[in-house]
C-alpha cells in the first residue's frame, strides 16, 4: 500500500505564525478527511496552532488511519506504520512549537491512542473522543503507560457507533491504570458527533495543560 511522502495537512495559521505555539494535531474520523477539523482552531482560545492531518489510505469519499479487522479493532502492522508515519512527519514540524498534543475523534481516537501510547513523553497532552483505545495491536499496554499526562476523554451515551465492549474496556484501563490525569465527561443526544459543550469542555482543558507546560508543569 503506497503511503504518501508527508501528510496533507489544514494549517490553522501560516508558518510565520506558528513559531513558540503550542501545536494541536487533530486526527479526524474513518472515512472523513482534514477538513473535518479544518476551522477547529475557531473554537478554541486563541494561541494554539491546529494541524488539522488527513489520514494516509484512502477510504471511500474520504480516508482511513489503518486498516482493521472490525470497527475500532486496527491491524497492528497497519496502525504501526501510520504512527510511524506520524511520527516522521512531526520531527519535522516539532521545533517551532512549545509542545505538541494530539486530538482524535472516532478512528482518529484510535490513532491519537495509539501515538500516546508508543510515546507517551512526546506529547502535552490528549484528547480521545467517541471511540476506543487500539487494543490487541501491539502496542505497550502496561499499567502506569500514561503516567502523568492530561488526558480527556469525552463521549456520548447515546453513542452506538463503537461496540460497547471496546468503550467498557477503555474506561476501565484510563481510570485505573493508565496513569493518566484524566479527565472523563460523558454527553448526551448527540449520537457520534461533537457538541458545542465538548468542544467548550476540550479548549478548557488544552489551555490549562498547555499553561502547565508552559510553567514547567507536565508535557
């Protein structure tokens, strides 16, 4: 399967703007593209710089993170070269921010899960939402794997999209042994999508990690 080179990415500012900010990747849904979170930056407290990355397979209309054997199940080998892939590129962005963290919705969950849990220690902090962690892909798993970072996680009840045990089993592993700081906020009547309370909720909790960070705090 041909990758290519460096990600298509939505930039939130041009590049003589981005230098000393925080950077935000956001990793949008199966089958979406970067502009699903191409204006998310609007919704956020200014300052941060939002790169809004289109994933490497092309899925339909759209484009997919990895290929998987089931909804939320990834295969490792796929799941292991995008991150990767990911992490290739950020080498190459790194040094204008002050940090970097990671935001994904749905299978853009799994992935920002997936770099959180190959390297923890690059990131500020995460946010997960409407989906589940990788699990089953060769990935470190151990308790105390997130020790310390700030981590959302935000989903819906009404939410039927994801199979339950995959949720039933990333909650249990956040709240009682990833280590994390975590921060968890359930929604409701929004089904598979993202309300304006979580959005709200999310840029509350960016700018205090990212203040953290910036006092020499975590990240």
């Amino acid at each position: 399967m041909h990758f290519p080179t460096s990600p298509v990415v939505a930039w939130s500012a041009p590049p003589q703007q981005r230098e000393g900010t925080p950077l935000l990747i956001a990793l949008h849904g199966r089958g979406a593209d970067e502009r699903s979170f191409a204006d998310l930056a609007d919704h956020l407290p200014a300052g941060p710089t939002v790169a809004s990355v289109r994933a490497p397979i092309a899925e339909g209309a759209g484009y997919a993170w990895f290929a998987n054997r089931g909804i939320g199940r990834p295969v490792p080998e796929s799941i292991g070269r995008t991150a990767q892939w990911l992490f290739d590129w950020l080498e190459s962005v790194r040094s204008q921010h002050t940090s970097v963290s990671v935001l994904g919705f749905s299978g853009g969950m799994a992935m920002a899960g997936g770099l959180v849990l190959s390297r923890p220690q690059q990131f500020a902090a995460a946010v997960l939402l409407s989906g589940t962690l990788p699990w089953d892909a060769e990935l470190p798993e151990a308790p105390d794997r997130l020790t310390g970072l700030p981590l959302f996680w935000g989903r819906d009840t009404d939410d039927q999209v994801i199979p339950a045990d995959l949720v039933a089993r990333t909650g249990t592993w956040l709240r009682e042994a990833s280590g994390a700081d975590l921060t968890e906020r359930t929604y409701r009547h929004m089904g598979h999508g993202i309300s304006a309370q979580e959005i709200a909720d999310v840029g509350a909790f960016l700018t205090s990690s990212w203040r953290r960070t910036d006092d020499g705090g975590a990240g």
